[in-house]
C-alpha cells in the first residue's frame, strides 16, 4: 500500500498531473534586456547632449518631482530643452529612471503628456 500510495505521489507530481498541466499553461515570462530595448550604439543617431546648466535641471527636476508639483517641474524644464536634445532625453528617462523606478511611472507619464 505505501509503494503503490508512493508511486501514486511520484506520478501525480509528474508527467500529466495537476501541476505540470498547470506549469504548462503558464505564459512565459522573460526579463527584457536594455539591449533589446534600445537600438544599437551604431544604429542610432548621435544625441545632442545638453550643457552641463541643462543636465544639472533636468537631474534637479527629476529628483524633486511629486504629483503635487509636476506642472511647475514641467514649467521648469520645458524651455530648457531644444528639439536636439530629445534624443538624449528620452534615453535619459528610459535609462535611469523609467527603468529603474516603476513606482513612478504614472509620474513620469503624467510629466511627459504636460511636456
């Protein structure tokens, strides 16, 4: 009775049991590579990157901003960015903040739809 309870066990725990039915029925589920979400170095154009005042109110503003405040922090940036820099600022973004903070994503969403 123990071998056949024992076998039992094994085989429900393998091929065509409850849990491989259900293992097999998950999606897959991968951690995205930044490789993969940013273009090669080489595909890209070369960004513009702002002056070191520009880079020093854009690291000022993105450390300070809150839901609260997001209309002035936007108030803030906006004439200091040129058409060329938005390059360099949407890897700024995706890079070290959106990657890096999920809690404030809707923020940062919230911030560039003011933008």
């Amino acid at each position: 009775l123990l071998q056949n309870s024992a076998k039992e066990r094994e085989g429900s725990l393998s091929g065509g049991s409850f849990l491989s039915d259900r293992n097999n029925a998950l999606p897959e589920v991968r951690a995205l590579n930044m490789s993969e979400l940013m273009p090669a170095s080489q595909e890209a154009p070369p960004t513009v990157v702002p002056s070191e005042i520009v880079l020093d109110c854009v690291h000022m503003v993105f450390n300070n901003v809150s839901q609260s405040n997001v209309d002035d922090k936007v108030k803030d940036i906006a004439p200091l960015l040129k058409p060329e820099h938005f390059p360099w600022f949407a890897n700024y973004l995706v890079v070290k903040r959106i990657s890096t903070q999920p809690n404030f994503h809707s923020l940062y969403l919230d911030f560039l739809e003011k933008l």
